[in-house]
C-alpha cells in the first residue's frame, strides 16, 4: 500500500464500516488506469456543469481519507478508490450504489505507475531507474499489488454479483470513442444531457486541455511541494501505446509470457496497441 496519510492498516480495517449512500458513484480501477481523468468526467454528469473538480481526486479516495471526511459532503458524491474487489464496503452493495471500474493496457500502467513513482516525491521518493521498476511491478511489489490479481478479482466478483450496478470502461475505447463512451456511461449512471452539453464537456476533457486547465484551479501549493519540481504528474500524458517508448525487445517478451500465464482464462478484452 502507499505511505498514505494516518494509519492505512486501521483505514482498512474500518473499510467494512463505511457508510455509503445510495446516490454515490465510486471510480474504481488498479492504479494509473484513468482514473483521474473518469473521475472528472464523472464529476462533470453528476454536476451538470462542465467545470474542474477544485481540488484532486486524493480527497476523494475511500482508501485515503477517513468516514468524518466524506460525512460532510453533499450528495451525490463520486467517490473513489483503487480497493480489490474483495475489500469494497459492504454497505456499497447493500445500498445499491453505482460503480464504475476502468481498465487499461497492463504495459501503460507500468509506464505510468514509474512515473508516478519517479514524480511524487513526497509520498515515494523513488529514485531507481527503469529496467529495475519494471522488474518490481512485474512481480506485483508495487502498489497495491499484481495488476492481474486485481483485474481477476473484479472479473470474479463482478460475476458473482450480476445485479451490482458496475460499469466497466477500457481506457483505450474511451481515448478513441470518447462521445459514444460518455454517452454510455450517462445512461449508465440516469443522467441524460443534451448534446451541447456533451459537446462542452467533450472539449473540457479532451486530455491536454484537462491537464492545463486543471493544473490551474486542481491544486494547492503544498501538494505542488509534493511533486519533483513541483510538476503535478497526476495526468501526464494519457496516450495509448507510451510503453514502446520504455520496453526493451526482451522485456517485452516476459511481459507477454507472465500475461498469458495469469490471464489465460480471462474475458477482459485488453487493447495493447
């Protein structure tokens, strides 16, 4: 787990005892997937207004805040959090609440988790190099664990519980059909817009005019301090196929074979191109 704030064991422990809402929307996903990024889209529906969340996606984060922290906010609230399925508050389920769960191409996360690693100081301090990163992730000593066992753990549980209203959304359909996705993810979520609005909120999430825009209004000077030269890396470049820049021919060659090996008998349809 990362070096969150507080005590992260307790936090866990009192995740059985979250009191969650019935109008709450939660975008849950293995880390570096998207999540911030759906998450702002997601904001945006449920607000009806095409204006930046003030303020990160941290402070929305079952796994990074305490009950008192989202007892004070107004409903609906869309939450978040990168939990395994195994670990979501119970009362999630027995309220009915939506849950969206965003999956991503296993070589980005990689990327993208480095990073993110290699970025926020103030959390990890990590200064190794890559080839030792990717030895690390690929055996699951990262955050949060195996992205595989995470994936499977939802692709189980998501079957095993076909009423829970869960959408699943891939990063890469909704970089290329982004209208159609939203569209769908509004019905999802019952809340029809016109397409003005949906064109507005096209141009506001289109990914670099989000990550200027919301370095402007997103974040405090001291989570600024958080970040190697102060550069905010929570969205970086959110492009598909970033990995060709950092594999090797050989590195590529183990990832494939662990990938079959843990996902043989998956149905998650994973782009990597």
């Amino acid at each position: 787990m990362p070096k969150f704030p507080g005590d992260m064991g307790l936090r866990l422990r009192r995740m059985s005892e979250f009191t969650a809402r019935q109008e709450d929307v939660y975008v849950c996903g293995y880390p570096k997937s998207g999540g911030n990024w759906l998450w702002e889209i997601c904001n945006m529906l449920l607000i009806g207004n095409t204006e930046y969340v003030k303020g990160n996606k941290m402070l929305a984060m079952l796994d990074f805040c305490d009950q008192e922290h989202f007892d004070k906010m107004r409903s609906p609230r869309c939450l978040s959090h990168h939990l395994q399925f195994e670990d979501i508050p119970p009362d999630v389920f027995r309220k009915g609440s939506k849950m969206v769960y965003i999956l991503r191409n296993p070589k980005d996360v990689c990327v993208s988790h480095y990073h993110h690693h290699k970025g926020l100081v103030g959390v990890y301090d990590y200064h190794g190099i890559w080839p030792d990163y990717f030895e690390m992730w690929l055996e699951g000593k990262a955050d949060y664990g195996k992205w595989s066992t995470h994936v499977k753990g939802w692709e189980r549980g998501i079957k095993e519980h076909p009423t829970a209203p869960i959408h699943v959304i891939y990063y890469e359909s909704l970089k290329r059909n982004f209208d159609s996705e939203v569209h769908r993810l509004a019905e999802f979520l019952c809340l029809p817009r016109n397409e003005p609005f949906f064109k507005r909120l096209s141009e506001k999430c289109d990914f670099a005019a989000m990550k200027k825009g919301k370095t402007k209004v997103g974040y405090s000077e001291e989570e600024r301090q958080q970040w190697r030269n102060g550069e905010i890396g929570f969205l970086r470049k959110g492009v598909i196929g970033d990995w060709k820049n950092h594999f090797t021919t050989d590195q590529n060659k183990r990832f494939d074979k662990v990938y079959e090996k843990e996902m043989k008998d998956s149905k998650m349809h994973i782009v990597f191109e």
